[in-house]
C-alpha cells in the first residue's frame, strides 16, 4: 500500500511512478490499483510508457464506474487475465 495516495492523486503521472516504484522495491510481477488522477490520465499511460525496470511486469487497473478511465481506456492493453 502507498501511503498518503489521497494527497496526490491529482498528479496522475507522479502517483504512477509511486505505484511502479513500490512494486520494483518489492519485485512484485504484477500491481493493481483502483481509479485516481481525478479525470486526467494521460499521466499514468506516461509513467507506464517510459517504465524501464524489470517490476512490476504488469500493472491492473480496477474501476467501478463506466466513467473511469475513459479518457484513456482505449488504449489499455487487455489480455483479459
């Protein structure tokens, strides 16, 4: 768990790379995480992009509602695993 994630999750692409790097600290293979970035994503693809250690090797994304992640849900890379 990321501490303190509700006092930056408006920098999306910033909370990415906590996320990312948490996961490399702990050579976790995969990381999820629930809707943040209040409507502006284009970070999180940012951070994942230029992503360059061996952890996390996937990231999942969870949403509750049909809103989330719209702005960048089509370019989401889904196995369906």
């Amino acid at each position: 768990m990321v501490r303190g994630w509700h006092s930056i999750t408006a920098d999306d692409e910033y909370f990415t790379r906590l996320i990312l790097e948490w996961a490399a600290d702990n050579q976790l293979p995969t990381v999820g995480t629930i809707a943040y970035g209040q409507g502006e994503h284009e970070g999180i693809l940012t951070a994942l992009d230029n992503w360059t250690k061996a952890y996390p090797r996937r990231v999942r994304i969870f949403f509750f509602d049909e809103g989330d992640f719209q702005d960048i849900r089509p370019k989401f890379n889904y196995n369906g695993i």
